[in-house]
C-alpha cells in the first residue's frame, strides 16, 4: 500500500504562482512513476503531469512551459510548481502514484484562480 498526501492548494490571482507537494509513504519501492491530474466541475479527470523513477517527465500541452513537476528522492516527494496560472487551471489537483499491480490516489486539493 502506498499512502498519498497532497498540500499547497489555494486561492491565486490570474498570473500568480502555486506549488504543490505530494508526501509518498508505505510500499514506495513498488512506484514505478508519479504525477500530477487535475478535475475541473463537470469534466473528467486529466493528466497534468507526471515523472517517472528515472527521472523523464510528460506534461499536458496545456500547461506545457507554465508548469514543472520534480521530485526528491531523499524525501519521497513529489511537487509541481504551477506559474502564470490561468483560470482555467482552476479543478481539483490530485497526485497519483503508480505501481506495478495498482494506481494509488491522494485526497485531492483545491485550486482556485481568479481572473
């Protein structure tokens, strides 16, 4: 099992800047990769971004060049560090960890930005 816990979400202007962290514990060894998806009202879940234990990153065209997704190993984190953010970034940012046999889910946190 793989716990996941999501902090940083918040309330930004259009412009502004957020980082969000993902803390990974339990069965990391098994973690083939991490990333970042995102739900606004009414849609469905998409992938924002996501690092793969090697390192190589992927990240959606829309935030491509706005966004960077790392991780420190030394710490079991993952973060993504949103700039210029627009309002239609705005959804329900989820980190995601995957493994060989499941998908592992935080809890979610809000992001919110104003125009």
């Amino acid at each position: 099992q793989v716990q996941l816990v999501e902090s940083g979400g918040g309330l930004v202007q259009a412009g502004g800047s957020l980082r969000l962290s993902c803390a990974a514990s339990g069965s990391i060894f098994s973690i083939l990769a991490m990333g970042w998806y995102r739900q606004a009202p009414g849609k469905q879940r998409e992938l924002v971004a996501d690092i793969s234990s090697g390192g190589s990153t992927h990240y959606a065209g829309s935030v491509k060049g706005r966004f960077t997704i790392s991780r420190d190993n030394a710490k079991n984190t993952v973060y993504l560090q949103m700039n210029s953010l627009k309002p239609e970034d705005t959804a329900v940012y989820y980190c995601n960890a995957l493994s060989d046999l499941y998908d592992y889910w935080g809890q979610g946190t809000q992001v919110t930005v104003s125009s």
